[in-house]
C-alpha cells in the first residue's frame, strides 16, 4: 500500500473475513489530494479486480450510515470481478462481472463517458449480458418503484448491447423470458418521451 500527493495504490491486496474476500490491484492517480473532490472525473483509475466477494452485512460494519439503505441486501454477499482502467470521466471496460443478487448475473465491456455526473454520463456496452428474476428486482429495488399494472416476467435472461444516457439511448437486446421471447432494435428518448422500436 502507498499513499502520495499525486497517487495511491494496492498491490497484491488481499482482505479475507467469514464471509468476505477481496483480491485487489488498484492504482489512482490525481493532479492533487485537494482535486479529488473538486475533480473526480480527472482521477486515473488502474483497477484488477480478481475474483471477489463482499458481504454486505461486513460493508455495514466499516459503513453503518448505510444501514438504512441496504437493509433489505444486508444478508446478501456480492461477487465480482473486472478489469477497468482509464480516468473516471473516460473509463474503459475491459471485462465485469457481479452475481449474488439472488438468481441475478451480470456481465459488460464497453466504455462509459462522463461520470461522475450520471445525467450526461454516456454508456456505450457493445456486450451486455443480464440474468435475473422478477424476485431479485422486487429485493433491489425500493418498494412501489414498479407501478402496479406492469407484470415482470418470473425470469429473465438478456443479451445485446446499450448505447447512449440514462434517459436518451439505442439498444439491440434479445431477451428470453418466462413470458416469452422478445427482440428489440430500436432508440428511446425518455426526457422527450419518443421511441423508436422493431
């Protein structure tokens, strides 16, 4: 571990508890400790994230403020692994992964532009690949957030690619549901409340 004016990394990091394992390269880089705050998207990023898994119930010990957020995640344990790398306003992909949400598993490569404002931030996810259960979104998601007459399939498997905002974005997805199969190619603009779909 090192810690300087200008930069702060781990090497060969390795956190092992119960229920917890955390195996870790990581290196930022930064124009000043001051700038961290005030410029975040300039930080450079060098992360190896090697197989890992986090217990949210061990996250609440080192953050308790977050109690009241994860208290329905807090017997969950999430496992993850990636390799990102670039400044955090330019970040580059090259291989995610997370599970243990439940039946959830998600994998992406690609680029994403613009944090850490998420209003303009830019996704673009030429692989994108998401396995999950109505279950599994209903646990993570807080309540009421789906309206009533929306029916989420039981099960969910989905592939393809996201390119653009949050609320402005092309995708080609192919998802495998319990209700069926559906295919979409198409754009949605949800600030303008316009789609264009197939």
């Amino acid at each position: 571990f090192s810690y300087t004016s200008k930069e702060a990394f781990l090497k060969g990091f390795n956190l092992k508890t119960d229920k917890t394992h955390i195996q870790t390269d990581l290196k930022l880089q930064y124009n000043s400790t001051a700038s961290l705050a005030k410029e975040i998207g300039a930080c450079k990023l060098d992360l190896n994230l090697k197989d890992s898994k986090l217990a949210i119930s061990d996250l609440l010990m080192v953050v308790p403020d977050l109690q009241k957020q994860l208290a329905k995640q807090k017997d969950m344990v999430i496992s993850a692994g990636g390799i990102v790398n670039g400044s955090i306003s330019n970040l580059n992909i090259s291989e995610f992964h997370a599970s243990g949400v439940g039946k959830t598993a998600l994998q992406l490569r690609g680029q994403i532009k613009g944090l850490p404002n998420l209003e303009k931030t830019y996704f673009q996810l030429p692989m994108l690949s998401l396995a999950t259960t109505s279950k599994d979104i209903q646990a993570i998601l807080p309540p009421k957030s789906i309206p009533t007459v929306i029916k989420l399939p039981a099960s969910m498997r989905v592939k393809g690619s996201f390119n653009g905002t949050m609320n402005s974005f092309g995708t080609k997805l192919l998802a495998t549901t319990s209700m069926g199969i559906i295919q979409l190619n198409g754009f949605m603009s949800l600030s303008q409340k316009t789609y264009d779909a197939k």
